[in-house]
C-alpha cells in the first residue's frame, strides 16, 4: 500500500484536471451512502469527526472504495496547527485490497476548491473578474488559485477577522503570480465584486444580501454546520440557489438550513445540484444580471474522484 503525502497530491493535480474529474463523477453512478458526522465535547471548542465513504457503481470498468476520515478542530490554530486534518483510503473496488493512504486534508482542499471551481463554470458570468475571499484559513489559497485557472479572474480582494493573517497569506500568493491584495473593507470590496469566495467558520453571517450587486456569484465554503452562518437571510432570498448536494445543504450547512427552519425559503428554491448541472438537467445562471449562490458542504463523490485522479498518476 502506497502512502501519498500532500506534496504528491500537489504534484499530479491541477485545478481545471479536477475539475474536470468532478464533472464526470457527478455525470455518473457512484454510490455514496450517509456521511457519518460526529460532535466532539472539547474545553477549548467542540471538535467535529466526520466519516466519508463511497464507491464506484456496478458499471464501472475499473471500480474504485474509498473512505475519508476528517477531524476539525476549531481551536488549532492557537497551537499552530490547521483546524481540519484528515486521512483518505483508497482500496480496489474489485478485490477490497488497499492501494493506498492519501493525506485527507490536501485532498480536502484541493477537491473543494475545484467542486466550486465547477460550480462557477455554471453559475458565475463568463466575464467575472472581480473576486473577493473571505476567510485567509488553510482553503483560500486553493479556492483562489482554482477560480483564478478556471475563471477570468484579474484581481482578488483577501478580506481575514485577523487582518495580520490576511496580509500575510496575499503575500505568499503576490508571490506565486496571483494579483491577490488584503483588504480591511469587506462590504467595500463585497460591493465591487463579480465572485465573492466565503470560506470560515463564523456562526454569523459575515457578507449582507444588500451588498451583492447584480450579475454577482457567491460562493459560499465554510459554515458547514447548522449553527454555523457566512451569509444573511436577504442574500439567500435575492440569489437563484445552487449546491453540490441537497441533502447536505439543506441539513448541514446553516446558509441554507437556518433560513429554510424560519421559512424564508423553501426546498424548491434551490435549482439544481452538480448532479442537475454536470448531467445538464439545469443550465445553471439564465442571465446577465442574475445573482447566484452556490453552497458546498463537501460530498464523498468529490474525495472519491479526487483520490482516483491521483491514483491514475501516481499509482
């Protein structure tokens, strides 16, 4: 059995290759049963461990399993460490043999920046140039480099609660290539953008429905729990709904589950999935002017997909 660390994983993908993978996941048969989501009592912060598997379907031709174990850990990062970590189990789905341990947290970041890279593709304008982020944590890097190779995107406004942190990481970027500044104004940049990233874990929403000008995309990463909120009530009752799983946005993820418990939308506000839109059930955005929002709660489909794209170029 082969252990891949994050460094292989960086090496072999790249954000249009996995983006691409996901299309064809969500276009196919792969069964993905409940995810198994534990609440851990901590003194510091409650920790959360999560269980993610899947499997190829019947049909395909060479069938894959796979589990994903992530623990998240909120208060890590006052001891240095990334609040989510997480191992990956790739076996053969025709034997059950173990092929290999991949580093679940890379894996993590990389398949989620891409399932909203994919989203975009759909759901963002074609010409939208303006992205915001916010959240500076461990995501961003990734949900900016995957908008920016997948979208028109010429300047990126980094917005952090920690305004040290949001300098320090658009730095890094600055020097890796990407026109990625830190900003201090969220609403000011909010208001100016055509692709507004959110990826933290605020239990209040940090970005207001009236700040949205038209044409704009959210795309909302982080509040994965229901408690948990990056966006308000008039955001989600102005933008055309879209996300990677019913089941999940709507339970889960609290940008979509708050609002749907005190009635301010309902199931059938949300217009498609990535299901409805790689299998071309929905078109996605309809027009120019229309805002749209995607919610990602992350899906087993997506690790799976991942952890066989890295496969087919390392194992």
């Amino acid at each position: 059995m082969k252990i891949i660390s994050a460094a292989d994983i960086d090496a072999v993908l790249d954000p249009v290759l996995l983006a691409d993978a996901l299309a064809d996941a969500f276009h196919g048969d792969m069964v993905v049963p409940q995810r198994h989501h534990h609440d851990i009592a901590r003194p510091d912060a409650d920790a959360t461990l999560l269980l993610m598997p899947a499997w190829s379907g019947r049909d395909a031709a060479t069938p894959f399993v796979g589990t994903k174990i992530v623990t998240v850990y909120p208060s890590n990062g006052d001891k240095g460490l990334p609040a989510v970590m997480g191992t990956y189990l790739l076996l053969d789905g025709i034997t059950g043999v173990p092929l290999a341990t991949m580093d679940g947290a890379r894996l993590t970041l990389w398949r989620t920046a891409a399932a909203s890279a994919l989203a975009a593709r759909y759901c963002a304008r074609p010409d939208a140039a303006n992205m915001v982020m916010v959240g500076a944590g461990a995501l961003a890097p990734f949900l900016i480099k995957a908008h920016y190779a997948t979208s028109p995107i010429k300047e990126v406004a980094l917005w952090n609660h920690r305004p040290e942190r949001a300098e320090a990481v658009a730095a890094e970027l600055r020097q890796e290539g990407y026109p990625v500044r830190a900003v201090t104004d969220l609403e000011a940049a909010v208001r100016e953008a055509d692709l507004i990233s959110t990826a933290t874990l605020s239990n209040e929403p940090l970005v207001k429905g009236e700040w949205l000008k038209e044409g704009a995309h959210m795309d909302c990463v982080g509040a994965f729990k229901p408690s948990m909120r990056e966006v308000d009530d008039e955001t989600v009752s102005r933008a055309s709904l879209f996300c990677d799983t019913r089941a999940g946005a709507l339970k889960e993820g609290g940008d979509y589950a708050q609002p749907l418990a005190a009635g301010v939308i309902t199931e059938s506000d949300i217009k498609a999935d990535l299901f409805d839109l790689a299998q071309g059930r929905h078109r996605g955005r309809t027009s120019p002017r229309e805002i749209t929002m995607f919610k990602s709660v992350g899906t087993a489909i997506e690790d799976l997909a991942a952890a066989m794209a890295v496969w087919a170029r390392v194992g």
